[in-house]
C-alpha cells in the first residue's frame, strides 16, 4: 500500500513492563511528506525514530521495568494497516534503578486544539520515586516531559524524509485537530488499567 500527504495514521507505541505488561500510548499523525522510497517499511522506520526520539528524553525517570517492544501502526484515511515496527535502537527502555511507583500512576498530559471543547490526552509513566514528593512530580520530569512533547510535535523530516505532524483525532467527526498548546498535570493521575495483571 502506498501512504499517501495527509494520510491520518495511527500509532499505538506498545512497551512492556517486567517483560509481561503491556503498557500502550496511542498518537494520531497527519503524513506532511512521505519518505524515500514511499513504502510501509520506510514509513515504520521513520515513526520509530520518532518515538524513540520523545522517550530518550524520560528514559533517566523510567524505571528499568519498562523496555520497549513493538509500533502498531494503522492508516485510518485508507482504512489498511501499514504494519508493526520496531523501535530505534536509541531507545532500549528506562534507565533509572531506583524504585518504581505504581504502575497505575501516571503523568498526564494535555494536549489543547484549535477545536473549541476538544483535548486530547496522553497518560505516560511508570516513572521513579525520586520524581515525586507529596502526590506531585517534579519540576525536572514535568521539564523532560515537555521536551518529550516537543519532540513528538516536531515536524522536521525523519531519516527516511517522513514528515509527520501530531494532533488530536475525533472518532465521530473524523477529524484530525491541530495541536495549539501543551499541558503537563503535576498531580498524580491515576489510570487504573495499568495495574499489573490488569490491561494496558
């Protein structure tokens, strides 16, 4: 299948945690320009640059529970998968040795649109105790996470020339929402299907 400018595609970053757990963040991509050559291999390449790219500025505050394992990604404007990919080897997965905190707790970020009412949201952890004191994260992973964003929302082009442009996808009215501004909660968020033995 050839992808085709302005494609929506998306992206299911999946992770395990302990080598069991499944611990998934799903993205939605708008395809600005294809890589060279235009094919899925290419394309699978290119978002796991991307991806591996965003989480090497966490990977200090993840435990080493957490490693990466596959990039599921779908082409929802042409109804046709484009395959599962792999991560960048820059990426292998936390760094931190110190404790872990529930699996259920996470950071939330939000993501404001140009659509009135319409956020999307993303839950990423699990993170170390040493970035949390008094049910809040600190003020060196809420920096590192805003850099995580950044480099999520960057549009520069991809080793293979894949550029890609984040944003907030409505099921209902198919559209692909640009993303205008970039919240991190410093409040613990809980998301429950990640306790383990739960889900993802």
């Amino acid at each position: 299948m050839a992808n085709s400018v302005s494609d929506i595609l998306r992206v299911a970053a999946v992770q395990r945690y302990g080598g069991v757990d499944q611990f998934v963040n799903v993205f939605h991509f708008r395809i600005i320009a294809l890589p060279t050559p235009n094919d899925n291999t290419s394309l699978l390449e290119d978002i796991g640059e991307k991806l591996s790219t965003a989480w090497g500025e966490i990977a200090a505050n993840i435990p080493t529970g957490l490693e990466p394992d596959v990039i599921q990604v779908f082409n929802i404007t042409q109804d046709a998968p484009v395959g599962i990919g792999s991560w960048d080897p820059g990426y292998t997965g936390g760094a931190s040795i110190a404790d872990a905190m529930p699996t259920d707790d996470a950071a939330l970020v939000l993501w404001g649109t140009d659509v009135k009412r319409r956020q999307g949201r993303t839950y990423l952890g699990p993170f170390s105790e040493t970035v949390h004191a008094d049910s809040r994260w600190s003020g060196t992973l809420t920096s590192n996470i805003g850099t995580w964003a950044a480099a999520l929302r960057d549009e520069n082009p991809q080793g293979n020339g894949s550029e890609l442009r984040l944003g907030v996808y409505s099921k209902s009215g198919g559209a692909h929402s640009i993303i205008t501004s970039v919240r991190i909660q410093t409040l613990v968020a809980q998301q429950e299907r990640r306790k383990l033995g739960r889900g993802s």
